[in-house]
C-alpha cells in the first residue's frame, strides 16, 4: 500500500521527480530494504534460526512503523509495512521454510502484474485510477483517448516491473536460495521502482495539465 501511494504521489507531480521523492524519502528506502536484509544475515549468522530472523526483522518493522507515526504519517501508512512483516512471519511459522519469508512479495507482484495487465485489456488502466484518485480528478481522464493511451503506456511499465521481479525472484525461491533471493529483493526494490516511477512520469507529463478537475458551469 505505501508503495500505491509514493507511485502516485511522485506522478501527480508536474516536475520531475526526484529520486528521494519516488522511493518514499530515506526512510521509505530502509524500510524497504532493511528488515528483509536483517532476516537473511540473521538467519545465516544465528545458524539458521528462523524465529531469530522473524524476531529482528519484525523488531526492525515496529521501529520503523513507530518512526513513520512519530513523522507525522498517518497509522494506516505506518502500519502497512508492519502489516506485511506479520505476514510474511506467520508463513514461515506454518511452512518452517526460511525462503517462504519472501512468498507474499512473490504473490504481491503476480497480483499486481495481473492487475495492471487486465486493466490494460479492459480500457481502465489502474495506473489512471489511482492518480486520478490521489489528483481529485476522478475518472474524467477517461472522456480523453490521448490520456487513456497514456494512461495504458505507463501501466505496460509496472506490468513489466512486477513480471521481472517474478521471473528473476521465482527461480530463487523455488531453489530455496534464500541469500540470493534476498539480494535480489532489495537489489529489484528501490532501484527498479524509481525507475517505473520516472519511466512512467515521461510518459504522462504532456498529459498532466488536461487532468484538471472540471470548471463548474456557469449559472
């Protein structure tokens, strides 16, 4: 969810956006990469104590859950990271695999990388939707073919994203190789996300100053 948000926030901007603005600021980029780095060297340092790594990851996720709250950021925000630490933790209690602290990601990015592909298909695409949301603007996006293709162009980047972090990370879950697993969720996290963020914006910014919320008529 917080991702959601930062995507949207850095696109509804007129100017480009910085690369502190679209990971979330310095601590959006710890609170991203952190806690899943903390579960893998812990894991591995303590001999592979799961529930060592469950507890320093999840101590890591209340800290930065507390950090956001005391910022200023509302609790629904502050708690999403923690949200998917919770979950994550109880699937390796139920599977007593260590990789299996990476599933929900895993199934997070095929979630998405669907939604945005059959929103693609269906001619709302989701990337319209949430800016539209977050601007004010609503759906009037869609009364213009020019931004509904654009629209469309920048949802193919985060149905491209999410199906590259898959195809890379799937194998190395399905091998169990959680060191590189965890390299390669951080290394596929802040950088690649910027990335869609910034490819994205390109593509929207001629499009940007016609999605103003209508004049009211006049009497």
């Amino acid at each position: 969810m917080t991702e959601t948000r930062d995507t949207a926030g850095a696109l509804t901007s007129e100017e480009p956006p910085s690369l502190t603005e679209a990971i979330g600021g310095p601590l959006g980029a710890a609170e991203s990469a952190v806690p899943a780095a903390a579960y893998v060297a812990t894991y591995t340092i303590s001999g592979q104590d799961t529930t060592a790594a469950l507890i320093v990851a999840g101590a890591l996720g209340v800290i930065f859950a507390v950090a956001r709250i005391a910022r200023g950021q509302t609790v629904q925000y502050a708690l999403s990271g923690l949200v998917g630490l919770a979950l994550s933790a109880w699937v390796v209690s139920k599977t007593g695999k260590a990789e299996d602290f990476f599933l929900p990601g895993l199934l997070a990015n095929a979630a998405y990388a669907a939604a945005y592909l059959i929103s693609i298909l269906v001619r709302w695409p989701l990337l319209g939707v949430i800016v539209g949301a977050i601007r004010g603007t609503g759906m009037g996006w869609r009364e213009h073919p020019e931004q509904v293709r654009a629209y469309s162009r920048a949802s193919w980047i985060w149905v491209g994203l999410f199906s590259l972090r898959l195809a890379v990370q799937l194998p190395l879950y399905l091998a169990s190789a959680l060191t590189a697993l965890g390299v390669a969720r951080i290394a596929m996290g802040i950088p690649l996300f910027a990335v869609g963020i910034w490819l994205s914006w390109l593509i929207l910014r001629p499009t940007l100053h016609t999605a103003k919320s209508p004049e009211p008529a006049s009497p």
